[in-house]
C-alpha cells in the first residue's frame, strides 16, 4: 500500500512540530517548513501529497503557497489551516483550489478524518482519470480495424468533424460500427472529458421516448412519482449519441429539431425552459431520404442532423478486413475463454471470406467467438464454422425456396432434415460432432433425427 507524503508547513515552531509528530505516527511521510521559501523548496525536491498549511506566516502567506503548488503540480492537495475568524478567507482559498479548510485550534481527531477524507478523494480522482484515459485511448480511430479504402474514408471523415460541435449523422447497415465510430469521435473531441450518452430509439417506445430525451416533472404522467432528468441534460458539455434514429416519431422530431435549432428544451409537463450544450451524433440503417418521401421523416429534422454525414461500408464491401478482424476476435475470445488458439485453418479462412454477412462485423464476431468456445485444437477448422456457412461456401450452393414442397411448415421441416442430414454426412455420422456443427445439443439432434426418421442407412 502506498505510503502518503504530507508537508506540514506553520511558522510557530510547536505548533508544527506537534502536528508533524502526530501524522508520523499514523504513518505517514512527513515534512516540516516553518515559511513560504523552505515549504516551495521541499515541494519541488520531493514528491508531496498533500500540504497542510497555516494562512498567516511572516512573509509570503499560505494563500500564496496554495497559488503557488497548484502552479507547480495541480494534482498536489492543499489543506488551509486558520483562525475560526478568518473562515470566509479559508472560503475563498478553496475557490482556488484549496480541498478544504481546519480551524485552529486544531481538533487532532478532524485533522486525521479530513486528510484520510483527502486521500480517498484524491485516489478516487486518479482512478477516474486512468479510466478516462483507458475509455479514450480504447476507442481511438487507430483502434478501429480496418484496412479497406472505403472504411479509411469513412473514418477519415469522422476524425475531421471530432473537433466541431457539428451535428453528425453516420449511415449503414445494422452491424457495420456505427457506434463504435460515434465513440471514437467523442473521445477525440474536446468533450472527451464529460459524458457521452447513448440512446437507442428503436428499444423506448414512442409514449416513452420524449421523457427518456428531455426528462419530465412530477406527476407529469401515470407513474411519475418524482421529477427526474432526461438524457439531453445528462449530456451537458458532452455528446449525446442517438442510435437508429429513423425510429424517433414525427412528434419527437419536432421537439428535437426545435432543441437543436436553440439549444432549448423542456421537460415533459413543465412550462419552463432548460438550456444545456450538447453536441449530437445520430445513427441509422434506414434510407432516411426515402422515409422524407413517404412523409415519415421531417426534412427539416434531416438536414439538422446531417451536417457532416459519414457512410460506413458494409463488410461484404470491405473484404480486406476480414482477415484482420478475425485475427484480432480469435485473441479476444481466446483470452476470455482461457484457450489457446493459434490461428485459422485455410479451409475455414476460405469460407469466411466468401461469406457476405448480412449481419456484418457483429456476425464476424459471433461467428469467431462460436468457433473459439468450440474448436478442440489450437486451429479453428471448417468444423468449427455453422454447418450453413458450409454450406453456401460450396458449390452446390443451398437450394431456393421452391425447391422444398407443401405449405410454410413444410418448407421449413425439409430444409431442416436436409440440413441435420448433410451435417451427419460431413461428420461420418457422428452425432456429438454434427450436433456441434448444427449449434445444437446432442439430445436435440437426436430427437429431431427421431422427428425426420433419420438413420444412417439414409446416407
């Protein structure tokens, strides 16, 4: 456990050596200055955690050694002690950066308390600026794999608007990181330090919504028991990142657009206006242009949000990064998931980029951490992969819709037994591994090849 360093700094000699004696016996490092020059000298020889010291000293006061540690290194707490008359002083000392004030004569039991109080506070303030710093360095453009033209521009794009407070809009399809994008440009904007608050339109309903966005006062609604704030003024000073943003309802729209327009807002059930700086990144996978046409999106509203507007390319459009991400979600899933797992095999390679992901690099990444949690060796094989994946992957590509006889339920029985019988085929029949392949319980297996009447003799 760290050993604290604390200076004591008072010009009446019993005064500090009384104090200096006692912090010594509660282990701390201690150090003694009777003035204004011997306290600055020790400051910029030794690594001090905190100063405790008098206000009034002959010659330069402790209010001037406050000014003058906060120049030196901020991060160095100051305590002020002083006379009970003096208080609005030691006031004004914390406006400048002083964590708090004792009065003298000093209560020994409070000293300990507000520097042990000190010290919490003080770790607790290191702690969130390394997580800060490990949230911002996590999500740099440099972190996002890519090594596609098309992703390049995209984020190229991205990294220019993240110093403005213009609105962004980023496009593509479900699964391609927009997210992932809109954090990357929070943490490289000059709000990186205050919240980014994340939205998802499409999981709030619309009677929901606009008191989730704008908050609302008590008994605004059934059920609101207490006035309680929306997203928009938790994000002051920061982003507020509105995903699938072609679900917000026309009602909401307005409100937004009239908070972008100004910067205004109000709480549902209140006459009041708010005002809170806010920069906007919304999100979506729908044709926007299209909902405008069709009369379900305002045109307004869309160019408020489209400032600078960022596609992101399917992965079926940027295949070279596929094996850059593979590489990177086999590292992931193998730490996770304790396994060792050097690579992939190229038969599995193969099928993975002639596969076209509907689900995008969300897919990929299921699909990966799926083959990690069940490859038996130090290779992700063909096996590995859905037996779908396998499937489409050869030539014999899966059969249309129209090929499999009878009503919806009946399309849909076939196409199973015929997937359970080329899974059993491509296993020699073995059924633990078929299962595997299927994504299915060996019981499951066998009471489906029970269902179909499958048996080996079927091959």
């Amino acid at each position: 456990m760290k050993q604290f360093s604390i200076l004591v700094v008072d010009d009446e000699k019993i005064q500090r050596e009384s104090l200096a004696g006692f912090l010594a016996k509660k282990r701390y490092q201690v150090y003694k200055a009777g003035n204004f020059d011997a306290a600055l000298q020790i400051i910029k020889q030794n690594a001090i955690d905190l100063v405790l010291t008098d206000v009034k000293m002959s010659g330069k006061s402790g209010y001037d050694l406050l000014k003058a540690v906060k120049e030196i290194n901020p991060s160095i707490t100051v305590i002020i002690m002083t006379a009970y008359g003096n208080i609005e002083e030691a006031v004004a000392a914390m406006k400048d950066g002083a964590y708090d004030y004792l009065t003298k004569p000093l209560e020994l039991d409070e000293v300990e308390l507000l520097i042990n109080r000190a010290f919490q506070f003080k770790q607790l303030t290191e702690e969130n600026a390394e997580l800060r710093q490990k949230l911002s360095d996590k999500h740099r453009f440099t972190n996002i794999i890519s090594a596609s033209p098309l992703m390049e521009e995209a984020l190229n794009m991205a990294a220019r608007s993240a110093k403005s407070r213009a609105s962004v809009l980023i496009e593509g399809e479900s699964g391609t990181g927009k997210e992932l994008i809109a954090r990357a440009i929070h943490f490289a904007s000059p709000r990186k330090d205050k919240p980014l608050v994340v939205i998802n339109c499409a999981a709030i309903s619309e009677s929901l919504l606009e008191s989730e966005l704008f908050g609302h006062e008590k008994g605004a609604f059934t059920g609101a028991i207490q006035a309680r704030a929306g997203r928009v003024e938790e994000a002051d000073g920061g982003t507020l990142f509105l995903d699938e943003v072609g679900d917000i309802p026309l009602s909401v729209q307005v409100k937004l657009l009239r908070f972008l327009q100004f910067g205004e807002f109000q709480r549902v059930g209140s006459n009041q206006s708010r005002k809170v700086d806010v920069r906007l990144i919304s999100a979506t996978n729908r044709d926007l242009l299209k909902m405008i046409q069709e009369g379900a999106f305002r045109e307004d509203f869309y160019y408020r949000l489209n400032v600078i507007n960022i596609k992101v390319p399917p992965l079926r459009k940027r295949k070279e990064d596929i094996p850059m991400l593979i590489d990177h979600f086999i590292k992931k899933y193998a730490a996770e998931n304790g396994k060792e797992i050097k690579g992939i095999s190229r038969e599995a390679m193969d099928l993975l980029m002639k596969y076209d992901y509907p689900g995008n690099v969300r897919e990929l990444e299921n699909l990966i951490e799926r083959a990690v949690v069940l490859s038996r060796s130090e290779i992700i094989e063909a096996d590995d992969l859905p037996i779908q994946m396998r499937v489409v992957g050869k030539k014999e590509q899966a059969p249309p819709v129209e090929y499999y006889p009878g009503d919806f339920r009946q399309k849909v029985e076939a196409f199973e037994k015929d997937l359970i019988l080329k899974a059993l085929e491509e296993a020699d029949f073995n059924q633990s591994q078929a299962a595997r392949a299927l994504g299915l319980s060996e019981r499951n297996l066998r009471y489906k090849m029970a269902k179909y009447g499958i048996e080996r003799a079927e091959r």
